[in-house]
C-alpha cells in the first residue's frame, strides 16, 4: 500500500518506506518542491549575476568614457554606483535571510515563500522601469540602487525558505542529493543571465534595451513559480510544530532550540562567513584571467563572452557536488573543498608572476578548481548542512542566521579585499589577496573538523517524542557524553569508544561508515 507521508504509515512501516513515500499532487511531491524551490534559486542566480553585465551597459550609456551626453558620469560616480548597488543587494539579503526564515517558523513556510517570490518579481519589474525624470543619470541610478536592495531583500528569503521546504519535503536518504540539485539551481541562474547578455548584444540591441530587458527577465521564472507555490500545502513538519506549540508541549520553542544548537550554529553560520569572503573576492580575478583569453571580439560583446567563459568555468563543481554529496558525505565535500582551496590559492599567489608569465593556460586551470572546489565544496555543504540539522521548529531560523553571516562576509570582503589588492588592482596586490584567501580556507576547515557534524541519513530521522530531526552531536558533545556516562558506570571512557565503533545500530556504525554525510 501507498500512503501519502510517513505520519500516515503504521509505525511499524512509516520508517521502512521512508524513502519510498509520495505525497498528492505534484506541487507537493518530493520532485514538484525541489522544482519549485529550485525555481527560485534559479532566479537568485541570475539576478545576483546579471547585474555586472548591466553595469557595463549602463557604463556604456553614462559614463564620460563612453556616452557623449552633457550630463555624463566620471568614472569616480561609475565606480560609487557600483558599490552601492552591490552593497544594497547584501544588505536587502542580510535582512531578509534573518527577517523571512524567522517569519517561516512562526507564520509558516508557504504564505513566507510566496512573499519572497513576489518581491523577486516586484524589484526585478521596479529595475526595469527606473527613469531619469529630467534630473539626469544619477536620478535613474539612484532608483536602481534602492530597487537592488528590494530585490535583495526578496532574494535573502529565498536561501531559508528554499532549504527549508526541500529539506522538509524529502526523504532522509535523497535529501542531500535534493538539497544539493536545488542550490545547482544558482549556477543555472548565473549561465542563464550570461546566455541572455550574449544574445542580447550579439542581436545589436541598443544599451537602454540591453539592461532593461536583461533586468525584467529576472521576473520570468518567479512569476511562473509563483502560481505553484500558491499551490503548495504548507509542510508536515511544521504542521507537526504548530501543534505542539497549540498543545503547550515544551522544547518546540526557538530559543531553547538555539541553546541547544549554539555550537552547530557556529559551525555553520562561522564556515558560511569565511568561505563568502574568497567566494566574493575571487570576483577580483576575473579579469586577470579572461585577459588571457582572446575571445575575438571588443566591447560588451566581448565582456559578454568571457562572464560566459567564468561562468561556464564555474558550473562543473555544483553537478559533481549533486552526484557525490551522498557518496561522500557532507563533512568529507566541505573538507576537499577547503583543501583544495588552501592549495590551489595557495600555489596561485606564491608563483603568481610565474603563472602569468610564462603558463597562462596553467593559471587559466588552477584559477577554473578554485572555483571549481569552491562550489564542490563549502558554496554547496553551507546551504545544505544547516537546511539538514536543525529541526524544524527553528530550520527556517538558523538557516537564515546561518545565510545572513555568509552574505555579512561577502559585504567584508567586498569592502576589506580592494584594499589588500589595491584600487585598481596590482600584481603584488592580487597575489596577496591570493595567499589571504588560501588562510580563510585554512580557517573554515579548521572550524568544519570541529563545529562541523559527520552523519547520516538514518542520524536524521526523529527517536525521540516531538522531533522532527534526529539530534546529531558533534564529535566533542559525543566524546564528552561517553566519558560522563563511563564515569556514571565506573567503567573505561575509552571502551566506551570502542563499543561505539562497533555499533550497527540505525544511525551508528556499518550503516554511517557506509553512507556518513
């Protein structure tokens, strides 16, 4: 027989059939959620993206350098719009990540991501319509900059939201792949923005045309998306939530969940901070390395080329990350990832002039498993790990803290990294921003072998009354719980290790050795 949730099943098959249940209808199916949720990180992606391009149309219509119009701007304003463009989008995300997942465990997960969706949709169409108003440029910039931090804000929902909603519509066992296919949705979104500024400036498009158009695009995907996620049914776990809370039921509140969570939210909002400032200061790179490559063409056309070439550069780490996530484990991806990023930054500043010298096309690959590592690695695990551990009282909370340190480092790095690398940019510069991030990389791995758990799948489902994930300790909370309960016994902490090792229990032992995450 089929039932449509585990809750549904008779106990003793509700566990059993955990990997094999379906929900009715297809907006609340495991693959319609990871469609829907994907969908949104799909226009995350682009619109995060899009905007160096259209800043270079936009460079192209105003700027002195460029426009011959009375009222240009000088490359000083250019660069002023730049920055707070960029830092408006962050900072709308910071607050949305805290405001919207906090506002998802209270209200609940569907009414939150429908708001989310619409503000995509409001500030992508408000970007699209800004104007001059016969005050000039800096009237038209200046509206873009507010309609950036709106977007922003809508965006910042999305990270707690869609992590949240994938993780509480799927089965333990297909989780992280689910998880990690819905945050490949980002880079979907960044090709997606570089294929629509190729077409559009290879079709010979006028600037005004280019970004605007390229701007309201953004919508495309959230208005489709919206339709089903007014659809969607709001999850079970949360209904379960919900009612412990209406019945009074204890440990069901958010602050006794941070208490309890304190150090895996250092884990992940810590390793979320440091791995966003290189994942934001490799952007300084960029064009270093597309100067090594002739694409054959000037101007935006081939500005257009090379962010598809990066992007491009990009995308094989998010899909090895969707096949590998369960092989190999969540903790075992994040650590190859810091590794390889503590070496091949590493290499890249101490032979820097070498590389660009004298093996272009070398500096070209270790600049592409930079990237490559990055996303089959930290830039995956740091969106599925806390859409995983944390139960469902405070998920859209924590994830949200978690996402809003990632975004608070990107805005450090962003405004730290141009002053190591100098302004504009020099090569002794670039190389110590290099070696700096190759020590970040350094720090979050130190910070994943201890703030960081090994589990899996069978460690998440609920053992106790009232959870809604299984409670997984860190590997110190563990070693200290056997000493304490040696010590109760009168027995040997160490055989208490031992026994452990040994363990097949669901959840310990052959079963984690076999798929430990």
């Amino acid at each position: 027989p089929s039932w449509p949730s585990p809750r549904d099943a008779p106990p003793s098959i509700a566990r059993t059939d955990i990997d094999n249940f379906a929900m009715p209808g297809m907006v609340d199916s495991e693959w319609g959620r990871v469609l829907i949720a994907g969908s949104g990180f799909l226009a995350d992606g682009y619109d995060l993206y899009v905007i160096g391009g259209v800043e270079h149309v936009l460079a192209d219509q105003f700027a002195c350098s460029h426009a011959t119009r009375a009222d240009c701007l000088d490359d000083s304003d250019m660069q002023a719009f730049k920055s707070m463009t960029s830092s408006a989008a962050l900072f709308g995300a910071v607050i949305g990540q805290l405001l919207f997942g906090s506002l998802a465990d209270r209200l609940g997960r569907r009414v939150i991501f429908i708001v989310t969706g619409t503000l995509i949709i409001l500030g992508s169409v408000l970007s699209a319509c800004v104007q001059e108003f016969g005050m000039g440029p800096k009237c038209l910039l200046a509206q873009l900059v507010v309609c950036r931090g709106l977007l922003g804000f809508g965006i910042g929902g999305e990270y707690p939201l869609s992590a949240t909603i994938c993780a509480e519509g799927t089965a333990p066992r297909r989780r992280g792949t689910l998880m990690a296919l819905v945050f490949s949705h980002q880079g979907l979104g960044y090709l997606l923005s570089a294929l629509v500024m190729v077409a559009l400036t290879f079709a010979g498009a006028s600037t005004e045309f280019t970004w605007r158009f390229a701007l309201a695009f953004g919508a495309i995907v959230p208005m489709i998306s919206l339709h089903f996620r007014m659809q969607m049914h709001e999850s079970e776990a949360f209904d379960k939530v919900k009612k412990a809370r209406e019945d009074g039921s204890a440990g069901v509140d958010v602050r006794s969940t941070v208490r309890r969570y304190a150090w895996h939210l250092l884990g992940t909002a810590g390793n979320w901070f440091l791995f966003d400032i290189v994942f934001y200061a490799n952007g300084l790179f960029n064009a270093d390395v597309t100067s090594i490559i002739d694409v054959g063409y000037d101007g935006l056309q081939g500005k257009s080329l090379t962010t598809l070439i990066i992007v491009l550069i990009m995308l094989p780490g998010y899909f090895v990350g969707v096949a590998l996530i369960n092989r190999l484990g969540r903790k075992n991806v994040q650590v190859v990832g810091y590794a390889n990023m503590i070496l091949w930054f590493g290499i890249c500043g101490l032979a820097y002039e070498w590389l660009r010298a004298e093996a272009p096309l070398l500096f070209l690959t270790i600049y592409g498993l930079t990237f490559f590592f990055s996303n089959f690695g930290p830039n995956l695990t740091t969106y599925v790990i806390p859409g995983e551990i944390f139960p469902s009282q405070a998920k859209a909370t924590l994830h949200g803290v978690s996402a809003a340190a990632g975004k608070s480092g990107a805005f450090f790095g962003a405004c730290v990294m141009p002053y190591v690398s100098g302004s504009p940019p020099t090569d002794s510069g670039i190389k110590q921003v290099m070696l700096l991030c190759s020590l970040i990389a350094f720090l979050g791995l130190i910070l994943t072998v201890f703030f960081t758990p090994r589990y899996g799948p069978e460690d998440l489902i609920p053992t106790e009354k009232g959870e809604t994930v299984g409670f997984v300790k860190l590997h110190f909370q563990r070693w200290m719980a056997q000493r304490a309960q040696a010590a109760a016994e009168g027995g040997n902490p160490e055989g208490e290790d031992e026994a452990d090792v040994g363990d097949t229990t669901p959840g310990k032992g052959a079963l984690v050795v076999e798929q430990s995450c």
